[in-house]
C-alpha cells in the first residue's frame, strides 16, 4: 500500500518539474529555450530564420 503511494508521488512529482520546465523555457524564446542553440543553423546571424532579429519577414 505505501508502496503505491511512493510511487504516485514520484511520477507526479516528476510530471510536475517536467510541466515546470517546459514553461520556464518557453518563457526564454525558441532560441534561449532549445537545447541546440549554439550549433543550430537557423541561430546564426546570416540565416533569414534567425532567432535574435525578430521575424523571418524582416530579413526578406
């Protein structure tokens, strides 16, 4: 019985952080928040789908 209720608690506990990461990420940017920021083509200054200027319009 106590075992079933450890066990609950951890996979809702882990749901929980998982939840919390997500919108503290998103709160970041798509760029700030992914985890290939640094090697991502679409991160670099030349690319029309750059994350720091904006819109992908602005560069058109």
């Amino acid at each position: 019985m106590i075992v079933n209720i450890v066990i609950v608690a951890a996979v809702f506990g882990y749901s929980g952080w998982m939840i919390y990461r997500h919108v503290q990420k998103g709160k970041q940017g798509a760029c700030a928040g992914c985890d290939k920021s640094k090697s991502c083509p679409a991160a670099s200054m030349d690319s029309p789908f750059s994350c720091s200027s904006g819109t992908a319009d602005s560069k058109l």
